[in-house]
C-alpha cells in the first residue's frame, strides 16, 4: 500500500493549483453574479491540457488515470465547483466513448475533441426523472440502421454550448433497463432544441439546459450502445465519474477550511482571536479529519478504476460521503464567520451554495445509500459467526 504521489503526479496537481489561482479564482465571484457560462477560461483548460483528462494517449489526449483527474479537479474545484463541474464535464461527455465507443466512434470523435476546442455533454436525465435511470421516456424508434429520437433531455450540464451530447434514450420504456441505448448527437443535426440557461443555487457558471429531440435522426455510425447495453454504459461511466464528483467535494471543503483557518485566527470575541476557542477548534479539526478521510475515500474509489477493478461500490462511498462533508464543512464555516458568513462579500456563502448540488447530481446521495446497502445487506461476507441459524 502506498499513499504517496508520483512525481508527475506532484507536477500535475501544481499545474491544476497554478491554474486554479490564477485563471479560475479571480473570476469565480464574477460567473457566479452574472451566471454567465466562462467559456474564455473553459478554453484555456483545453489549451492547457487540463479540459478531456481521461482520454487515451492512442486518441491524442493526456491518458490520465482517475487519481490524476481527481488531483485536477480538486485544484480548480477548491477555487470555484461551478467552473470545475463545466471543465470535467467534457469527461462525462466522452467516457460513454471511451468506454463504449467503437475504434472508428473514438479516432473521430476522441481525436476531434483534443485537436479543437468542443465541447460534449452528457444526458441521461429528464424532466419526470433522474434517479430512476431505467424509467426514462426518451425514444429511440429504429429505422433501417439509423435510429429517429424523440424526447426532452434536462438538467445537461454545458448543454447550450455543446457541439456533441452523448444521449441516452429506450426503444421501449416498457422494456426499463433493457430497452436503453446510446448514442452521440450532434448538437448541430436538425431537431435538436437547446433550452436557455435554467437559473440555480449554486454552481451558477456552470450551463445547464434542457434538450429537445424531434425526429433526431442518428446515423448508423453515432449509435454509441444497442439496446439493452445504454443502461450498463450509464452506470459504468457513473462508476468512473463519481470519484470526481467526490475529489470536486474535497476541493470545495477544503477551501472552507482554509478561509475558515485564516478567519479563526484574525477574529477577535470577548478580547480573544476566537481560533483560541475550544469550540472552534474542534469544529476546525472536524473539517480536516472529515476532508482527509473524504479525500482518501475518493483516491481509493480512483485507484480501483485505474486498476481495472468494478469500481461501483467504492464511487458511490465515495460520492455520498465526500458531497455530505463538502455540505458539513461549509455550513460550519459560514458558523465559523459568524453574520460575515451570510454575506455574499465572503466567498464562504458561494462555496455553501455551491457544494449542494454535489448530493444531488450523477446519483443523488440517497440513491448511493441504496447501492451501498445493497451491497452490504446482500454480498457483505461476515467475518463473525452468525448468531442462532444462518439465514437463508
Ligand atoms: C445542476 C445540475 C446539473 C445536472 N447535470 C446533469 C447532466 O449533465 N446530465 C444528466 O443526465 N443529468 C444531470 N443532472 C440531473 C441529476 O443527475 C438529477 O437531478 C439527479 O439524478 C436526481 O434526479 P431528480 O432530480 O429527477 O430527482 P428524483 O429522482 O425525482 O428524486 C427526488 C428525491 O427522491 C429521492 N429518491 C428517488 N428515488 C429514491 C429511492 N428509490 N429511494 C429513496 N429516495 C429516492 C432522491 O434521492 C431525491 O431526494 C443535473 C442536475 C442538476 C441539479
């Protein structure tokens, strides 16, 4: 076992902090207010090489591993979750691809992304369903060896600016998990409607839409999953997304901390730098405890993926507890602020809104309870001896 990082590992994640601080962190507070999508410095992820992380060396791109990605998206997270949801999400666009895709599907489409500047959403969601992934209403009818879509996408994160969207539709909603398949759509094909920014809480630079589908028709060299195997491709790309999602959490905690650290230690109460205080040093060692162990949790759920391994269970522990500390952490630090806390003037109020949306999107944090509980009340191997009669 080994908990240390590769030198490269080490250049990496200064190039990612580097470029947090320096192009991320001096606009975060200016997206945030105008709710504007940065694509300026989404551009400038791709011209650094830090926008399609996961892509193969065989396709041009880094051929990073998720512990790499995760050391990326924890730097530029820790400095705005918004503007790091929109640059990884050229990662959950293409891991369908890369996972999925045929050799032609990846050198076309791979290879594009890297030699230009596009972008590739993701869209499994609509608007009566998220969770319940097998229950989606979106259609896929087949003609010949095209397919003709029809539906509404929501929630697509980058979606107005997106040049392909990696959708997920069923022959049949009757057929649940079994009649989802796959496809890349390009943005430009006729019928394709993208909706207007939809406001939120938080993470406001990041863009999210709707999509409309009328009579899409995708040709044959698009259809990313047959029917019957989309379903399987979602959950595995989730399996490899998720640990980002938990390294994103980490990111946003840990930047909670640190301006809480500072404040501790410049605020002044009953005569004292209340950093002095009992009470809040414990909330302090609260949030480095819970940050490390989230961080930990996530590398492990990245290491197995980079190991091949099925990851699904480590991503989901992963996601649930790293986005409930991202939560914890920043609702302590807005306690730790004091009124000042609930000002927009301090970036604790932003990194609050922001880290909400962690428990809730690619798998809300009750639906990775439901995968880990299935796996602990079902496959869980006991080391104890049953008490009385094993059951059944
Ligand atoms: C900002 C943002 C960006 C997003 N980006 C994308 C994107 O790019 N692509 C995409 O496809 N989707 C995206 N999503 C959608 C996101 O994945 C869904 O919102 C999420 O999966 C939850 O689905 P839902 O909103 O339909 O809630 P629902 O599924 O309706 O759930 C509502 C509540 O019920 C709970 N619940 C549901 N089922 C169960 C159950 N069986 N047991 C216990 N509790 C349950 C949920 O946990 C939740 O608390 C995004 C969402 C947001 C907010």
């Amino acid at each position: 076992m080994d908990f240390m990082l590769t030198e490269e590992q080490k250049v990496l994640q200064k190039k990612a902090r580097e470029f947090a601080i320096n192009e991320v962190l001096p606009v975060a507070r200016k997206y945030d207010e105008s709710e504007e999508f940065p694509l300026p410095v989404i551009k400038k992820a791709w011209e650094e090489k830090l926008l399609n992380l996961g892509i193969p060396k065989d396709y041009g791109g880094p051929g990073y591993g998720l512990i790499d990605s995760c050391l990326v998206v924890e730097e530029i997270s820790s400095a705005c979750p918004g503007m790091a949801t929109s640059i990884f999400d050229n990662n959950l666009g293409s891991e369908p691809i890369v996972i999925g895709g045929n050799e032609e599907q990846k050198q076309r489409i791979l290879t594009e992304l890297i030699n230009e500047f596009k972008l590739i959403a993701f869209a499994t969601s609509e608007p009566t369903m998220g969770s319940d992934v097998a229950g989606m209403q979106c259609r896929a009818l087949k003609d010949g060896e095209e397919y003709i879509l029809n539906g509404n996408k929501f929630w697509i994160t980058n979606g107005g600016y997106a040049d392909y969207i990696t959708v997920f539709a069923t022959i049949d909603p009757e057929k649940k998990h079994k009649g989802i398949a796959a496809f890349i759509v390009d943005t430009k094909s006729e019928g394709v409607k993208l909706g207007k920014h939809i406001p939120k809480l938080g993470q406001r630079s990041s863009n999210t839409v709707s999509v409309g589908l009328k009579d899409v028709r995708i040709p044959k060299e698009n259809v990313l999953a047959k029917p019957g195997r989309g379903f399987v491709l979602a959950m595995q790309t989730f399996a490899h997304t998720r640990p980002a999602i938990g390294a994103f959490a980490v990111g946003c905690a840990r930047s909670a901390m640190e301006y809480s650290i500072d404040y501790a230690q410049k605020r002044e109460a009953f005569g004292r730098q209340i950093g002095n205080y009992q009470v809040i040093q414990e909330k302090i060692a609260n949030m480095y405890k819970d940050i490390e162990a989230a961080r930990l949790l996530t590398y492990k759920a990245a290491w197995e993926a980079d190991q091949g391994m099925d990851n699904n269970l480590s991503s989901s522990i992963a996601k649930a507890f790293a986005s409930d500390v991202a939560m914890n952490v920043t609702t302590e630090a807005i306690q730790i602020f004091g009124g000042y806390g609930y000002l927009r003037t301090y970036p604790v109020e932003k990194l609050f809104r922001d880290s909400k949306l962690y428990q809730i999107y690619e798998g809300t944090s009750e639906i990775q309870r439901i995968v880990i509980s299935r796996f602990v009340m079902k496959r869980y191997e006991h080391a104890m001896p049953f008490l009385g009669k094993k059951r059944n």
